[in-house]
C-alpha cells in the first residue's frame, strides 16, 4: 500500500519526461553538410555579385545574383522536407505516447477504483483536503484516503511542471 502513490508518480513522470523528449527533439536543428555546403555557396556567390558594381559587369553580377537565388530555393527545398520528415516522425512518436499513456491510466483508473492510492493525515492536505479525499476521515486513525483520479492529476501537473524546469541539455 505504501508504495501505490510512488509507483504511480513514477509512471506518470516517466510519461512526462518522454513528452518533453520527443518536444525538445522537434525543436531542435540539425544543419546537414549540404546545407552548409549551399549556404557558404551563396554567400560567395553574393560577395561576387556586390564586387561586380560596375555597367560593364551589371549582367555578370545579375547572373550571380540568380544563381545565388536559385541556391537560396535549393535550401529552402531541403529545409522543408527535412522539416516534414522531422514533423513526421514527432507525430508518430506523439500518437503512439498518447495512445499508451491512455491505456496505461486506465489500467491505473480501473486498478485502484475501489481501493484509495493511499492514506494520509488530513491534516497534510488542507485546505484541499475535500477536492483531494476520497471518502470521510478514518474514525480510528484520523487518517483520509486519496483516490486514483485526484493523484492521477496531482502528480500528471507536478511532472509536468518538473520536466519544464530541466534544462533542454540534458535530454540531448
């Protein structure tokens, strides 16, 4: 009984910290060698195109200012699949969480329905002690039973909360 409400934080942080994972995974950028390849491509092709100012040169420099723009398109090719691809494989990853964190609460909901998650002195969890108790104090022991359903969101909004405070380098 003791270790009900330990088990069950453990469950949903684990969740927590998979979520904030597969979020900080999407957030962040990879620059392939190609990319950079192009970027610096452009830039020489730009830094051409600006030496070129005189009449003489006005249809060289046009001529490397359309490449450098047929480049900047090449990149932007590449960003946005690399973007969906990204955006794909987060969506998959999502779905998949969501669909197993459900099922997982509901084996949690339907394990420890009759049952409380555990029992506290009531004078732990004032001045929520009604959203939060399951049924009326113990008699004997003073003590209050905390339900599934009120843990269940108690513990899913601290983990939540904790997994913001980590820093994104250490899930890297």
């Amino acid at each position: 009984m003791a270790l009900r409400p330990f088990i069950t934080l453990f469950v949903v942080t684990a969740f927590q910290v998979v979520s904030r994972y597969l979020e900080i995974l999407l957030k962040k950028e990879s620059v392939s060698e190609e990319q950079v390849k192009l970027r610096q491509e452009i830039k020489q092709l730009l830094k051409e195109a600006s030496s070129l100012s005189t009449p003489s040169t006005f249809a060289q420099a046009a001529m490397l200012k359309r490449k450098a723009a047929a480049k900047e398109k090449e990149l932007n090719k590449i960003q946005e699949e690399k973007e969906k691809a990204k955006k794909s494989f987060h969506d998959q990853y999502s779905e998949s969480l969501k669909i197993a964190k459900v099922l997982v609460y509901c084996m949690l909901l339907w394990s420890f329905w009759s049952t409380p998650i555990a029992s506290v002195p009531q004078h732990l969890l004032q001045p929520f002690a009604k959203l939060i108790t399951w049924r009326r104090p113990d008699a004997t022991t003073g003590h209050v039973a905390v339900g599934i359903i009120p843990w269940l969101v108690l513990t899913s909004r601290v983990s939540k909360f904790l997994c913001k405070m980590l820093p994104e380098d250490l899930f890297v």
